[in-house]
C-alpha cells in the first residue's frame, strides 16, 4: 500500500537534504520520481529544489491552479513514476493535498512531502494543516536551537531583530528565518 508522508521540521532541519537524498535512494534503484515544489519559495530563483549542502533537483514548479493528481497522471503516462517527492509543501493548499493523496489513493504511488509546520508567529501553515490532518504517516525531521535544546519554532528575523507581525509569506523581502526552541521563540531571543 502506498502512503502520504509528511515529514516536518524547523527551518534549517535539512528537508531539501533529506527530499534530495531520497531521490536519490530511487535513482540508484533504477527508478523514477517527480520532484515538486511551490512557486512561493523563490529563494533559488529557478525551477530547482536546492540544498544549503550544495546538492539540487529540477522540479515541477506548482502554481495556485495547479493539479497535483493531474500533473502526476501526466508525468505518469509510461507508469514509470515510483514516488513523488514535494518539497516546501507548507505553501500547498488545502485541494492540492487533497490531490497529493489522490495520487496515494487511487494512482498508488507513495507521495513524501517536506515542510514547515507553522509559520513565523507560531500558526499552522495551510498546506501543513492538511498534510498533518490527512498524512498517513508524520514524522519530523529534527534540529536543535542555539540552547541546544530541540527547535520547533521558525522566527523571522528582520535587520538582526527578531519580529512577532506581518505577513505569512514575504514576497521579496529581505528577511530571514531562524530556528528556535519554543522558549526562545517566545522570548525573542537568538544568542
Ligand atoms: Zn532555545
């Protein structure tokens, strides 16, 4: 039976690592994936998912309209497809997951997505919310805050200051994100 994974974890949890080296696991093999991710995160700038570690991937690049089920019928035409990978999933609405476990259900190719659990200020993000609703299987990907106890919390750091309002997501911004435990997320505190 093929499952939907959520595997979440703070910013700098190494999610792009772990999506890569996943793809990987399957390219020895002889077998095939579709690699996707949002639009939204346009950190890279191009249509790659890419790690801190210096390790990248072409990716499907999903938009606000895009058919998760769809898109993978089509990649899926020859039946060579073995898995689905989504990286950045936090940025997925509530009907693409829907989607994704579509291609579970009824394509029976298991789908792994990557993402944050919640946003700056502590709330789940959409994608996040359904993927932990409907997942068969969650499990985080761990990383540690400057305390060195675990990081759960993202802040989002502006000018080297930590800020608490604005935006779920910053188009274009010059703002930062760090990991933090809950503690210090809380309290502000990054040193
Ligand atoms: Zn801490």
């Amino acid at each position: 039976m093929a499952k939907l994974f959520f595997r979440y974890g703070a910013m700098g949890a190494s999610k792009s690592a772990n999506a890569l080296m996943v793809d990987y696991n399957y390219f020895e093999r002889g077998q095939n994936t579709l690699v996707m991710k949002p639009e939204i995160d346009n950190r890279d700038g191009e249509s790659i998912v890419k790690s801190r570690i210096g390790i990248w991937k072409e990716a499907f690049i999903v938009k606000k309209e895009s058919n998760l089920f769809e898109e993978t019928v089509k990649t899926n035409t020859a039946k060579t497809i073995h898995c689905v990978i989504v990286d950045e999933a936090q940025f997925l609405s509530r009907e693409q997951v829907k989607q994704l476990s579509d291609v579970v259900d009824y394509l029976e190719i298991p789908v792994i997505a990557y993402g944050l659990r919640t946003d700056f200020q502590g709330n789940l993000f959409e994608g996040s919310m359904w993927l932990l609703a409907w997942a068969d299987s969650i499990e985080e990907i761990k990383t540690v805050c400057f305390c060195s106890h675990k990081a759960i919390m993202n802040a989002r750091i502006c000018n080297g200051k930590v800020v608490k309002e604005g935006e779920q997501i910053m188009i274009g911004g010059n703002e930062s994100y760090i990991a933090l435990c809950r503690k210090h997320w809380k309290e502000g505190k990054i040193v």
